[in-house]
C-alpha cells in the first residue's frame, strides 16, 4: 500500500511514516529538503540551494552535490514505500509537490486560519481548540540543526507565527474565562520574550482575575524595567491604561458577558444590504482572504475603487470566498453591500447585461423606479454620483467578459469592487486593482476538513486513509466535495470507503458527481460551450492523451498545426480554467496538466468527433513523440547509433522549433520522461507495438544515463508483450535484448544471456544483421566477464564487422573498448592500448554526440594506463571522464570514474588522498544501486585504509565488499575480499588507528 509521508519542520527537520522515522542523510539534505519544504509547489533554483547549502563559498562540484543529493533524498523516500515523484526536476531547479503528504507548517497555517475564522464568527470555543492544535505541533525550535543565514531567517520568521498565534490563543482562552489556566504557560512567555508588551498585558489580565492584583502591579513593573534597560523607553499605551484600571478597579476588567454586547444599530433606510447567506463552511483559504483585504489598504495611492477579482475554474469556490470575504468585511461599508449574479455561466439564462444591473442597484439605492433613466449612460453616470461620497461594497459575481462589468465600476475612492469569473478579464486587471486571486484546489487537509464539515468529523476520522482518497478524486474542488458530501450524509449506512469504490471508476465518476441541483458536469459543460472551435478541439483530443503532463508542442500535432498557434489555443485554454499551467521543466518549456475531472470531462467529449478523426490525431502526436525521441537520441549519440528503428514514420517538426525542444537533447528526455513512459504503454495496450518498441530504444539512453531501472523495464516488457501480440520477431528480438541489457546491467548473468540468445535468434529469422551485431555485442561482454575470453573476443569481432559495415559509429567505438578490456585480461597491454586509443579516436570523430562513448574509450584508456604503472596518465585520462559524466549527470559513470581515479591514486602511493576520493565515490556509488561497484569501492577503500594503518576501516569495506560480492554471486571478486581479509594482520584486527 501506498505510504504517506509527514514532513516536519517545525522543530528539527524530519519526515515520517506512521511512528517511524525515514532517514535522510547528511546535514546538506536536510538543507535541500527544508528548502524545497518552505516553499512546496514552487520551483526553488539550483543556485539557491547551493546558496543555503554553501553560503558564499560553494565548490566547484556544487551542482553535481546537490543532483546527488536530490537522488538519494528520492531514493529515501521510495524505500520508506513512497513510489510517486515527490521533488520534481524542474527548470532551473527543483520543486516538491506535497500532493496527498502532509506538511506541519501547512497544518499549522490552516489550523490558524480556521481559528481566526472561529474568532471573527464568534465562535470561541471552537477557536481555542484549533490553536490548541496548531500549537500541540510544534516540537522545539523551528528548522533546529539546519544552518545557513536562510534558514535563520526562516527559523526566525516561523517562531514569530507561533508567538503570535499563542498570544492570538491566550486572548480567546482570557475571553472564555479561562485566565487561571493561563497563567503558568503565560507566565513562561514572559520569562523567555520579557520585551513581548502583549503577551505581559495578557499575564497582567489574568493575574488581576485570578484574584493576583499585587502580582499583576509588580508584572507590570518588571516590563517597565526592561523596556526601559534594553530600549530606553516606557510601556506602550495599551499596558500603562491596563495598570491604571487595576489601580481603579474598573469593571471592564472582569471577563466579558456576552450579555453587554452592543446592540447593533439599524441601519437606515436605503442602506441596501444585499449579500447572499455565506457558504456553510469555508475550509482553508487563509491566504486568499489575506490577498483580499488588501483592497481594503488603499494608501490614497490612485483614484478610485478598490478593485478585486477571483478567478478560477467551475466548482473551486470564487462564489463562496467572495461571500465569505464580503461578509468579514461588510461592517467597514457602513453605507451597504450590493450583490449581482450577472450568470455568465448559467445553462438556463442568458448573461446579464450591466443595463439589467444598474437599473436593479439604483432602485436598492432607494431612486425610486419612475426617475431611473432610461438610457445606459445617463443610469451609469447617476450610479456612479450616488456612490461618490459613499463606502459601499460591490460583488459582482460569475461574470463573463469586462463589458458587464464596465458601467458598474463606481468612481469614488471610497467604494469596494470584488468580481468573480473563470475568464482573466485582461481589461479589469489594468484597472488597476489591489487583488487578483488566482483560486486553486484546496490542500488535502483542507479538503478532509470540508468533507467532515459535512458528513460528520467523526465519520471522516474513522477512515482517514478513504477520506483523503475521496477528496483526491473529487480533485480537492470545493463543489466536487460537497457534492460527495451530501450523497454520504444523505447515505448514512454507506462507509465513505464504499463512495470511493464508486468514485474509483472512471467511467462513472462524472454521474457520481453530477446529481441533484450541483453538477460537476453541467459546470463545465458551461464553460466548454463558451470555447472558440478550435480551442473546444484541442481540449477535446487532448483527453486522448494518458499523459500526465505536456509541453504545448502537443497542442500542434494534435490540430497539424504550428506551434505557435498550438502554444496559442493551449494557452485559450489555461485562460478558461481548462488547464494548469505546472511551471517550466528542465529543457525550459512550460508544462501544462489537466486535473482529474477536467480530463474526465475532456474525453467524454471527444466522442463528439468521428473515430478516424480521433484515431488520426493520437496516431500524429504518438509519431511525433517518436520523432523528438529519435532526434534526441540521435543528438545524444552523434547520430543514429547504436540503435535500431521500427517501420513506422516519425512526424518530423520543422528544423527550427526542433532545434529548440532539443537544445539540451538529454533535458528533454528528461523533463518528457513519465509522459514518454505513459506513451510507450499507451501505444502497447493499442496494439501499436512497432511505435512502442521503437520509441523505447530511443529513450533507453536517458534510463542509462539516469539510472531509471523501473522505466527501463516496464516500457521493455510492455512493448515485448505488444510485438508477441502482433508475431512481430523482430520487435520481440529487440525488446529481449533490451530487457537482457537491464538484467545485465543488475548482474544476473545468466537471465541476460538467455534473454540475449533468444533475441539473437530472432533477428537472424529476421534477417535482422544490425540488430543481431548489437545483441553480440553484449553477449561478448559478459563472456568477458565470466571469462570465456575466446568466445567474447570471436563474437566482439563479429559484431564490429557489422557495425563498420552500417556505419554505426558509436558501436564500432564501444566494441574496440570490449575487445581492449579482453586484451587486458590476457596480459596482452600493448594491443589493449592499441586497441582503446583507436576506440577514443573513433568516439572523438563523432563530435559532441559522441561524448559518452568517449568518456568510456578514455576511461578503458585509463585502464591500460593503470595496468602499465602509468599513474598520472591514468589520472589525466579519468578527469576527462569525470568531467564527462558529471555534465551528463551520469551517476553510474561517475561511480566508476571515481573509483578508477582512487586506484590510480593508490599506485601512485597517494592514500589519504585516494581515500577521499574513493568515499565520494562510494557516496555516488549508494546512488545507482550496484553492488558489483558498492563492492569494488569498498574493497579499494580497504586497501586504501590498511595502507594509512586504519585496520578497523579496511576490516569494515572488505567485510562489505564480500557482502556485496556475495550478493550477486561474482565469484572471482568474492575471492579477492576473501583474500584481503586473509591477509589482514591478525594481531591488529579491531585496534586500528582512527580513520580520520
């Protein structure tokens, strides 16, 4: 099952399922991950990590740190059973999607919101149990043991909130005459922040209460003198009336009676109070509401209203926060509140005109019905001279276009605007106006908190794990919550788990959700009958895609059309609420992603077009996906090498756009990743397996290079399983040699060459010579490595005919490497040097894509070098490959240029300095999950260790070098652990020098 993570930050950094705690590495991945946490959602730089990390004094290898670092925090993650993408690579940085994780400080944030709501509604008890609660998460001093002038600030800034929401609690708990209770905790506040003149003021209240009249008096004092030594100044007014009254024993002091409020004055006659009741529960929307009052601060700065707007897509609650919102706020219009439902989204109403308005809000301004003008002008400008010299605010709600909106703009300063709709309303944000809330899905918390409010917290509680499921179904919109609210409230014997059976499937989810007189459907079907043609098609094919996210490009195959005017209706639709906008990825491109429902609605409405015209336009975007794969590939490698192609035709783009989708041809693959992988099995459950199986081969270089293993082989058996389907052999074949390159890759020999011999087979039926080569090759290699050096020298010779012959350049490079490692093995060094010199001149030929082969040609040239006792040629060799690997984030690379460098440091007699570099290989080692590598790091970092007279360390690697040998059952290095461990001297073992 699926597990959920609990960030902490509010106390020493941790993250936690259930009761146990996920380790998570080093004080720099604390740092990364605190960052990340302070501002999930958001693309946090590279830069700025380095920053916090490093302060002013980052080292050169900074970027490559921090990538490790983000890979062993993901790796944490998954191990701790979290298999979803939590930090997310995207340009030029990094962002962390909380999604259905829990974050304190986020708790923290709505359980404060929620109690200042409580405050403002009266509502006392239930806000002193919602700062009960936010207050009971805090477990020291915020981000405590991560360091950095950020992190202080920070530290700083969250420490402020709680000292602020304590004061905030201790003010409604003194309300409930809870001042005994108080003391102990507010008088500790005192202690540790004696300048805090609140938080004395409270302590000073409860004392004079409790019967503490003396102790409040001396209270009193003591602030005095502090204030006076640490600021050279007096107690504020609010303290020094607090000790007159108690001198005076004044009434106001005791706790308030309800019974004393102020009655409310009337308010006279043509004071139109016109807001609608609020929503019956508003969950979150804490910053929301702080973005609103805003308008409120004017600052005299321009003329005229303050000028509000909502957007948001159907059912995310803009009616109900601007009610909400007016509501809060409607005592500082002392002379009335308008409202309007102008229906620019009403299925049964044609959208109100400004015209129908005006005459409506003149006859609640008391004019009376004959001396309304008839013209619009005239009825706009006598609006506007009643408003003048009036505070009045104005909502104006689902509104479709600004020409509704226009003529009901008032003139005078002293007047409030606030306008919901789902468009952008461009004229009305040059307005200018003091808010623009962009509303978003609530947060999980939030969203469970909404569901409770409706169907009973205890119900909800009773299944936490099912109630967050549901309001991630219902996409956290307030509307879709309600909804499945009130069908369980209203189905007291269904559990909320049996709604989400129902709500799991999605061909039924949209009529689950579209009952009564609230329909999820019918708001959207508003929305989707107000797009341009075009815009409505692209919508519409986009729910062809299984995609998670993409690039506007998509947009252009789907229409044929160019990728401006793709990027153009894509945007139409951002606009009307159809589409996220997720930030730029790491190629620099904005990606853009559907929520759940919105996807569900877009495919029911592709049924409006004919099956060819649908079955055309995923055929067009699938191609060119394999098409962008291929050029990537082929910019990767320096041409098509290395590779073989199906026969189905890619969808080439233009030169130019190319050119700028793949600038940085591995940071495409990248940030296309998952959508690529949603292609593959789309493409494989369609039948269409030569596409699979091509585009596949094409993305293998990214899951080399980034060490996705899980990608590598749930694309590989997805498009094996579609070529057996069709009887394509020579799909088959090279899907087996794929899935026998990944067993390879994780030392199951013997899986890998039966995988490999099949495939061989197929591609000789087939006639399939290339293809064939490439398969041998591999099968040479692990010859090699059980070796069978005859046989892996007669099949790499075979396989290199093939390749010179094809012309498949980096393969010829990669082959004369094998056939130099054989040399190496026979003690034949001259022809191995021969032999790997001719493999780097081969790989340099090929220019900029030929880059990985010549970072393996020059680390297999290093090889030799070490192999002739040639040490600093060897280290002149491996920086080259360092340098390589590192640009390419090749952590597998990395590994074994490290450890090679280490070793050629260690014939050097260098130790100290081969045991530094050999532990950071072996920290880059415990990122690509090798435990042939683990173990031969381990085993140099013995000899290393015995070398500088650290028994007990070099005791430590070769015992973990033969646990990983042993592991995958290398037999020949489970030898040479066994043997270093026999020559340890036995009188040493344990009473080694410390190792550093």
């Amino acid at each position: 099952m699926e597990k959920r993570l609990e960030f902490r930050l509010l106390g020493p950094p941790e993250v936690r399922v259930g009761d146990e705690q996920v380790p998570l590495g080093g004080p720099r991945h604390r740092t990364i991950l605190t960052l990340l946490l302070l501002t999930p959602g958001r693309v946090v730089p590279v830069d700025a990590l380095i920053d916090s990390v490093w302060n002013e004094h980052p080292p050169a290898t900074a970027r490559t740190q921090v990538s490790i670092c983000i890979a062993a925090l993901r790796k944490a993650f998954k191990n701790a059973g979290c298999t979803e993408e939590i930090i997310v690579t995207a340009h030029p940085g990094y962002l962390l999607r909380l999604g259905r994780h829990t974050l304190d400080t986020a708790e923290f944030t709505a359980l404060v919101a929620r109690a200042e709501t409580a405050v403002r509604e009266e509502r006392l008890p239930e806000a002193s149990r919602a700062y009960a609660e936010a207050l009971r998460l805090w477990r020291g001093r915020p981000l405590a043991g991560v360091s950095g002038v950020r992190m202080e600030d920070e530290a700083q800034r969250l420490e402020e909130l709680r000292l602020n929401a304590f004061e905030d609690a201790t003010a409604v708990r003194l309300q409930l005459g809870d001042h005994q209770r108080v003391l102990p905790d507010l008088a500790a506040m005192v202690r540790r922040h004696p300048l805090r003149e609140r938080a004395r003021h409270q302590l000073i209240t409860a004392q004079y209460r409790s019967g503490r009249r003396a102790e409040a008096l001396e209270t009193f004092q003591e602030g005095r003198r502090s204030l006076l030594e640490e600021l050279g100044i007096e107690p504020g007014p609010a303290l020094t009336e607090l000790r007159d009254a108690i001198l005076q024993d004044e009434r106001s002091l005791s706790v308030p009676d309800p019974e004393d409020e102020p009655v409310p004055r009337p308010n006279p006659v043509g004071d139109p109070l016109e807001l609608p009741p609020g929503v019956p529960r508003l969950a979150g929307r804490k910053e929301e509401l702080a973005l609103l009052s805003e308008l409120l601060d004017t600052g005299g700065a321009t003329r005229g209203p303050a000028t509000g707007l909502i957007t948001g897509v159907a059912g995310v609650g803009k009616t109900g926060l601007a009610i909400h919102w007016a509501h809060s706020v409607a005592d500082l219009f002392p002379d009335g509140q308008l409202f309007a439902d102008l229906h620019g989204y009403d299925e049964q109403l044609e959208p109100t005109t400004a015209d129908e308005v005006l005459s409506r809000f003149l006859r609640s301004l008391s004019v009376p019905a004959g001396q309304i003008p008839a013209e619009p002008e005239e009825r706009a400008a006598l609006y506007r001279s009643l408003l003048a010299d009036r505070r009045v605010l104005v909502v104006l709600d689902n509104v479709r276009s600004f020409a509704q909106v226009s003529p009901l703009l008032p003139s005078g300063d002293g007047c409030c605007v606030l306008v919901t709709g789902r468009e952008q309303l461009p004229e009305l944000v040059a307005w200018p106006p003091r808010a623009w809330v962009r509303l978003g899905p609530l947060s999980s918390y939030e969203a469970v908190e909404l569901l409770g409010g409706i169907v009973g917290e205890e119900r909800v509680a009773a299944e936490p794990a099912a109630a967050a499921t549901l309001a991630e179904l219902c996409d956290l919109l307030p509307l879709a919550l309600r909804i499945a609210g009130a069908r369980l409230a209203s189905k007291p014997h269904w559990t909320v788990e049996h709604l989400v059976r129902r709500l799991s499937d999605e061909r039924l989810r949209l009529d689950e959700l579209s009952q009564g007189e609230s329909q999820v459907r019918a708001s959207f079907a508003l929305t989707y009958r107000g797009l341009a043609d075009q815009t409505a098609r692209l919508y519409r094919r986009l729910g062809l895609l299984d995609v998670p996210d993409f690039s506007s490009w998509v947009a252009a195959a789907l229409l044929d059309t160019d990728l401006y005017t793709g990027e153009r209706l894509i945007e139409e639709l951002v606009d009307a609420q159809f589409l996220d906008v997720i930030g730029q990825d790491l190629s620099g491109h904005t990606r853009y992603r559907f929520q759940n429902l919105l996807r569900l609605f877009a495919r029911e409405r592709v049924e409006e077009e004919s099956a060819e015209e649908r079955g055309a336009a995923l055929d067009r975007v699938f191609r060119t996906y394999l098409f962008l794969a291929a050029e990537a590939h082929r910019r990767s490698f320096g041409g098509d090498f290395s590779i073989i192609h199906g026969t189905v035709v890619p969808h080439r783009l233009p030169p130019e756009p190319t050119d700028v989708l793949l600038a940085r041809p591995l940071d495409w693959l990248e940030a296309e990743r998952l959508s690529l992988n949603a292609v593959v099995a789309q493409a494989a459950d369609a039948g269409m397996d030569e596409l699979a199986w091509d585009l596949t081969l094409c993305i293998l270089v990214l899951f080399e290079t980034r060490n996705y293993l899980d990608d590598w082989r749930e694309c590989a058996e997805r498009s094996l399983a579609a070529a057996r389907a069709a009887g394509n052999a020579r799909g088959e074949a090279t899907m087996l040699h794929v899935l026998g390159a990944l067993e390879m890759r994780q030392r199951d020999f013997t899986t890998a060459y039966g995988l490999f011999t099949r495939a061989r087979e197929l591609h000789e039926r087939a006639g399939e010579e290339h293809g064939g080569a490439l398969v041998l090759r591999n099968m040479a290699m692990i010859d090699e490595m059980r070796g069978e050096l005859d046989t892996a020298m007669r099949y790499s010779t075979a396989a290199l005919e093939v390749f010179r012959a094809v012309g498949d350049r980096s393969s010829e490079a990669h082959v004369l490497n094998n056939m130099a490692q054989i040399c190496l093995d026979r003690d034949d060094v001259d022809e191995a040097l021969r032999l790997s010199e001719e493999s780097v001149r081969v790989s340099a030929a090929i220019g900029e894509g030929g880059a990985r082969s010549l970072a393996l040609g020059t680390h297999r040239l290093a090889r030799v070098h070490l192999a002739r006792q040639e040490y600093d040629l060897a280290e002149e060799a491996l920086l080259r490959v360092i340098h390589i690997v590192r640009g390419q984030l090749d952590m597998l690379g990395l590994a074994h240029g490290l450890l090679a460098l280490g070793e050629a440091r260690m014939g050097a007699g260098r130790w100290e300095q081969a045991r530094a570099t050999l532990r950071q290989a072996l920290e880059t080692a415990a990122l690509v999950d090798s435990a042939l590598v683990d173990g031969r790091i381990k085993l140099a970092l013995g000899t290393a260790g015995r070398q500088c007279g650290d028994i007990q360390e070099a005791r430590r690697n070769y015992l973990g070098a033969l646990a990983s040998f042993e592991r995958i059952g290398v037999e020949a290095w489970i030898r040479r652990a066994r043997t270093a461990l026999d020559e340890l001297p036995e009188e040493k073992r344990g009473t080694g020098k410390p190792g550093r």
